[in-house]
C-alpha cells in the first residue's frame, strides 16, 4: 500500500496541467462506452455513468457513436479506419470531456487520429482538438473530477492488471491506482510481470491464437499466485481474453485446452478457479459510489 | 504437468503423453483451422511445443529484466542516454554516405582494404575469391549476424575451407547444424544435457554434463584452430569514422583471438554500424552491455585500426573490410530509416512476450524478435515475409526497451498498412475492414451488427472468430446491450436524479 501513496501524489501533481477540479458549473461529460462495453460489459457502462452522476457529472451519450476503430488501424487499414475516426471527431469534437472506460479506445483517439488524419485538409486540426477532450474513465476521476471526492468501501483483496495501451501510448499508469486507494477496504497486491501483454492485441488474439493463449496462461497464473480475490482492471478487451481463457480452462479440467506448458513461471500451474474480473468503474460502483 | 501441443506434422506428442479427449470441448480451431505450413503460426506452435526452451526464454528474460533495472538505476538518468544513443544513431544514419566515405578513407589510410558488397552475393564472392588466394584452408570465426545472413560459412565450405565457429554458442550450433535463435545468446534454447550430447558425439566419446568439462572441451578444440586458422573473420559492433576503427565487443575473448592469430583478418559489416567519433561511441558502448545483457560493461573491447603495422609484434598482416548493404539501402530515404539505428543488443527481444513463448526460431529469418520481424521483410521483401509484421500484440514493450528509440510497433502497423494497400493481404480479412469501415460511418447499421455480433458470430465455431473460439470462451451474450439499457432506462435515470 506504501506504493499508492506515492502513486497518488505523483498523478496529482500530474494533474494540475490539464484541468481544474473546483469549478462552478456542473461538469459534463459525453460517455464513449466502446463497443466491448456496449456488447459485452454492460454492466461496466452502467457503472461508468453511475459512478460519473455520483459524483456531480452530467452524463450524455451521444447518439451517433460506433467504434474508434482502433482493430482496423492495428491491422493495416488505415483507409477503413478514417471512417471511423471521422465519425467520431464529427460526434464528439464539441464536447467539453469524453470520457471512456478503456485505455485502449481512449489511446487510439488521442495518440493514433492526429497521425491518422495527419496532412488531411479540414480533419487534422479537428482530430488534435477532439484527442484533447479524451479522457479515459479513471483518468477523467484524477485530472478533472479530483480525487478527493471519491469515497467507496469494497472489503476484499485485488491485484490490477496493467494494460499496455493504457500504459505506453496513453501514458496512463498511477491514476487507476490513485482512484482504487480511495477505495476503503481494498487491499491491493502487487502482480508478478505486471508489465507484460496478457495476449489480448486486438486481432493478435484470433491470429496468433496458441501464442496468445501461451500469454493468457501466464498472466491467469500469475494472477492465481497472487491469492487475490479479484482481478481489476481497466481495459475490457484484456478483460475478455483473460475471462474467456480461464473459462475455457476450467471447462476443459484442470488443463489448459491449448496445452500451454505454464512458461516462466517454472512452477507447476494454478488449479484453483479462475478469478473474476471487475473493472475499476464496478469497483467503484459496487463500493458505494452511484 | 500440462499436456504438450502437437506441433503440425507430427502425429504424436512429443513427450509421449495421449492426446487430450474431451468430446465436444475440443477447441474447434484445432481441427478446423489448417495452419499454413512455414508460417510464423506454425514455427510459432512449433516453439510452444519445447518446454526446456519456454522454461530458459522466460527465465533469461526475467533475469535479464532484473539486472537491467539494477545498472540502469546506477546510470542515473537512462532516458537522457537513450535519448541520446538515439540522437547519435539517426545522425549517423542520415548522413550515412558521408560517415562511410570518412571511414573508408581513414581504414584505408591505415593500409587496410574495402569493399562494398551490395548484397550477399557479391560479399561472399569476394570472401571466398580472397580464401582461395591465400590458399585458406583453415577459417576461424567470431560471432557475427551479417555472416549468417548472408550465409558465409555455406559459400567458404562451398569453396573447399573448413569454417570453424569460436563463439561458444555458434560452435554449439555450427555443430548440431542448427540457427541462432537470439541475436546476442544464439543458443539461448539448447539444455546443457543437449550441448553435452552435441560436444560428446563431436568428440567421439562421452562428455559429462558439466560446465567446466564442456567449456573446457571448446576451450581446447578451438584453441587448436586458433592457431592453425589462416584467416579470421569477424563481424563489427562499431566502424568509427574519424578514426576507420573496427570495434568488436565480446564477452569470451575469441574475437581478439580470431581477429589477431591469422595473417589475414576479414571483418564484415552491414554499412549501417557506424559512429561518427570515440566520443559517440563512449555513449553507445556505455549502454550496449546494459541492455543486452544486464551487464554493467563487456569483458573485452577491441578496437583495431589497420593491419599489423611496423612495431606491433602481432596482428593480422592483411585487413579487410566488407560493407554489406544487402537490402538495407531498402530503408533509407524512407519512414523505416530510424530502423538502421538498430545496434543488435538483442533487447526488443529480451522483453518481447511474443518471443518469451513463440521462442526466436518462430521468426524463420536469421534476425528475430521484433527488430526481426520489422527488417526481415524490408531487406527481403515484404511478400515473401508477410506474416512477420502481426507476430506481435503491439503492446509497445520492444519500443519502450531499444536504447536507440526504433518506434518499433509503430513501424509493425506501418507494415501491416503497406501490405493492405500493396494488396498482398487476405481478401476476407479485407472485405471485414471495408464492411467496417462503411458501417462506422451509419451509425444505425452498425448497432445492428453489434448485435449480429453479439448473438451470431459468438454461436459458430468456424468463420473470423473461430481463432477466438479455439482458446477461449466468448463471454455471455444475454441481456440489452448499454445502448438498449440506456434508452430504456439509463437516460431517465438521469433527468429524475436532475
Ligand atoms: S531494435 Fe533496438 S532493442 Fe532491438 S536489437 Fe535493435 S537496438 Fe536493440
């Protein structure tokens, strides 16, 4: 816990750049929910508005959203992918704050559409301007809601998982954690490699299918060794792989399906159940604050 | 233990388990998916298979990881040096003809020879028409990348001369006929046992499995063809062009030897390894070590300026210097130029997740990892190496560990964009981006197919998912999606809590 504290200070005094956190009018935000959440997660979108209205923030949700398009951009069709982009900038560029319940989706906007559109007449200006407004969900809770007015209560002991995205492009890595120290009753432990990929990567995962699983087996061992309850997170695509994977072990006995010889970990794998997966808007949510 | 994959081609698992009969929760990819043979796929399932190697990969790395953060603590400031490892390295590169023009006047000045090879052909004509010269029957050699591919050993033994590896690990493999499978430790993947079982059958009688007795077996044989070699050939970390040094870094001592014991001494480089002055050099040298290995410097350092001149009392009396372009002018003048700044420390590798489990063999060419999956097919064609640019997650760790800031998953998306625009991608993974792409943009069509989404592709096993479906379970599709949600209840929420 002694890590958080610093976590904390270090994401504050991050933050003072970006925003302010006491202004007079309400704060208002679009959701961008992504399409995991939308399909997938809903409880996680649910969560996000949630916990945003708890805490004073009108919530929209634009109608015209879809997709930022971050699958089609990582697989090489760029040109598919200005549709989308486009379309988001044109539902979103008016908006004070959009914010979104992954690391993933929100890094695409902000660092992968000013490249995109980079050099395309009447688009290039609006992608820096829209990427400017994007915040993803904890993020958002840190620089511009403040830290101070979050308060749950959520009895259990957690590990997070680190998402790359998040991590090295977005260059979010202290303020999911800053929010879950405010999180009274949660204990979190440290995750072994916590910096290595679980396998997720988009359509890596249904390309490379074994390698992905190998990556997967990993990651669910580590997180077994942890004696966690739960796993928190803030990226739902890991979320998916990692949940589907384990599901996939535990149907199939003891043994993973893929047969992936547990690599690093030179220790015999994990038999226990698979542990859930929460992100950290259900943590919040779920501790009280909606 | 778990069971082991059956790589393709093989009928039983190699450890001699049975395979797994689980009915109906056979993960469907297996059977309905074929694997396309000499694939990264297949190489990769291949490398999944071999526990020993997954076991040492992972170790290595996670040891590696460990000391790395100790020396790079001890440096400081590590951003402030890459930064300006990386500064060095995209000067050099940008002004690469100038640099190699000072560096072949400086060499030459200092009685040594040069060639420019423009590809592997052409540098291993001139190496073999040289051995054949000065009738070299006996080659030594210290380890060297350009070399293996460019496939020297293959075209000196073509021309009659025994090549003989002094790098513990080359000789490892040169031995058991096998390919380097990390850029800096190539036999990362052999077990002592197996090197024991590679050294005995070489010997002709049994070698214990015992460091000591293996190295000391090495130590003795190629100590023998140290002296008898009449030519070494070695590779070069470093060409500086203000003074036409070859540096060569080593941690066993066998370059100094290679490059010292025979008359005649050939170094081959690829062009792009040069520095502009000792004091750039002083930067990367400080760093190399760092990250290649964890260590906090290299045992040996040489540094050779010329052949044996008037009162040195050894060295070789020839010197010669073979540039390999070889596919890397490919890059310059282009967005992949940052990729010659590479300086073959082996660490995109070291902390690559892909490579951890797929192992360095997985890439099929002879530079692996991502640094090989980015030149492999820029040197040799985009088209005959296509699926080398998705051997990766993208989770950027390879860019944020090159101490000379290649933008190394960057330039994995950009490939994948040049091979959907040149038209050599697959046609339904194309017809899946189109449909994307236009649904996007209709927002109304596009919530439907979240929901066909959602209820149909889930439900089938085959079909784009079906990779997907193989490892994994999809995750429920019951209940409204958040949009339904939203519209019936989540927007009223809101305005009565208003
Ligand atoms: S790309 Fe960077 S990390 Fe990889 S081998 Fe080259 S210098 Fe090292």
């Amino acid at each position: 816990m002694g890590n958080l504290q610093t976590d904390e200070s270090r994401a504050s005094s991050r933050a003072t750049g970006r925003a302010t956190s006491a202004t007079s009018k309400p704060l208002r935000a679009a959701l961008f929910v992504t399409c995991l959440a939308d399909s997938f997660y809903p409880d996680v979108g649910k969560s996000v508005v949630g916990v945003l209205r708890a805490l004073g923030v009108e919530v929209t949700f634009p109608e015209g959203q879809t997709c930022c398009g971050q699958v089609t951009f990582n697989s090489g069709y760029w040109a598919d992918t200005k549709a989308a982009a486009k379309r988001f900038i044109e539902v979103f560029e008016h908006e004070e704050y959009v914010v979104m319940p992954s690391g993933s989706c929100a890094s695409m906007v902000r660092e992968q559409y000013p490249q995109l559109l980079d050099g395309e007449p009447g688009w290039a200006d609006r992608a820096l301007s829209t990427a400017a407004r994007v915040y993803e969900f904890s993020e958002f809770l840190v620089k511009v809601v403040g830290l101070e007015k979050i308060h749950a209560t959520y009895h259990g002991t957690a590990t997070y998982h680190t998402s790359c995205h998040m991590t090295r492009q977005l260059q979010v890595v202290d303020e999911p954690l800053a929010v879950l120290s405010r999180v009274n009753g949660l204990q979190l432990v440290p995750l072994r490699n916590n910096q290595d990929c679980c396998g997720f990567g988009g359509t890596f995962s249904v390309k490379l299918p074994e390698v992905s699983a190998a990556m997967a087996d990993e990651k669910l061992q580590h997180m077994a060794e942890t004696k966690a309850d739960f796993v928190i997170a803030s990226d739902l695509g890991c979320m998916m792989h990692l949940t589907g994977r384990a599901a996939r072990q535990t149907h199939a006995g003891a043994t993973p399906s893929s047969s992936v010889t547990p690599s690093s970990s030179l220790t015999p794998s994990a038999s226990s159940a698979p542990l859930p997966m929460k992100h950290v808007a259900q943590v919040l949510a779920e501790g009280g604050l909606v | 233990m778990t069971n082991i994959k059956t790589p393709p081609g093989r009928s039983k698992p190699p450890t001699g388990q049975t395979p797994q009969t689980r009915g109906d929760r056979t993960p469907p990819g297996r059977s309905t998916v074929k694997i396309k043979p000499g694939s990264f796929r297949a190489r990769a399932i291949e490398g999944l298979s071999n526990p020993y190697r997954r076991r040492t990969v992972a170790g290595v790395q996670d040891h590696f990881a460990n000391l790395r953060r100790e020396v790079f603590t001890e440096l400081g400031n590590p951003e402030e040096w890459r930064a300006r490892a990386a500064q060095i390295r995209t000067h050099t590169i940008a002004n690469l003809d100038a640099y190699l023009e000072q560096f072949t006047d400086n060499v030459t000045r200092h009685g040594g020879h040069v060639h420019f090879a423009a590809d592997a052909a052409d540098a291993n004509a001139y190496i073999t028409r040289l051995a054949r010269e000065k009738r070299a029957r006996t080659i030594v050699k210290s380890k060297s990348m350009v070399t293996e591919e460019i496939g020297l050993n293959h075209a000196l033994e073509h021309a009659g001369a025994e090549v003989i590896e002094t790098d513990l690990g080359e000789f490892i493999l040169q031995l058991d006929h096998d390919k380097p499978s990390h850029i800096v430790g190539p036999a990362l993947h052999k077990s002592k046992a197996e090197i024991a079982e590679i050294f005995s059958r070489h010997a002709g009688h049994p070698i214990a499995v015992d460091t000591d007795e293996l190295a000391a077996y090495a130590r003795k044989y190629l100590r023998d063809k140290f002296f008898a070699a009449d030519m070494g050939i070695t590779g070069c970390n470093f060409g500086v062009a203000e003074s036409g040094s070859v540096v060569i870094v080593s941690n066993e001592g066998n370059a100094r030897m290679t490059s010292s014991l025979p008359k005649v001494h050939v170094v081959v480089m690829g062009m792009e390894r040069l520095v502009p002055s000792f004091a750039d050099l002083d930067i990367l040298l400080t760093l190399l070590p760092k990250v290649a290995s964890g260590q906090r410097t290299i045992s040996y350092v040489t540094a050779i300026h010329g052949p044996k001149q008037a009162p040195d009392l050894d060295g070789p009396e020839e010197l010669h210097i073979v540039i390999v372009d070889n596919g890397r002018s490919n890059m310059l003048g282009t967005e992949y130029q940052q990729a010659l700044n590479c300086i073959r420390c082996g660490n995109c590798s070291n902390v690559c997740p892909v490579y951890r489990h797929a192992g360095g063999h997985a890439y099929g060419g002879v530079y692996n990892g991502p640094i090989g999956a980015i030149i492999t097919p820029l040197m040799e064609g985009i088209e005959k190496w296509k699926d080398l640019p998705y051997a990766s997650s993208l989770c950027g760790a390879c860019t944020d560990a090159c101490p000379v800031k290649i933008p190394l998953h960057e330039y994995l998306v950009a490939l994948r964009r040049d091979i959907s625009e040149a038209g050599i991608d697959s046609w339904g993974e194309r017809m899946a981006a189109h449909l994307f792409g236009w649904g996007a943009s209709h927002p109304g069509a596009f919530s439907m197919g979240q929901s066909i989404l959602k209820t149909g592709l889930t439900a089938t096993k085959v079909g784009p998912l079906g990779g997907w479906k193989s490892e994994r379970e999809f995750p429920s599709s019951a209940g409204q999606t958040f949009r339904e949600w939203w519209h019936k209840e989540g927007e009223r929420e809101g305005e009565r809590e208003r």
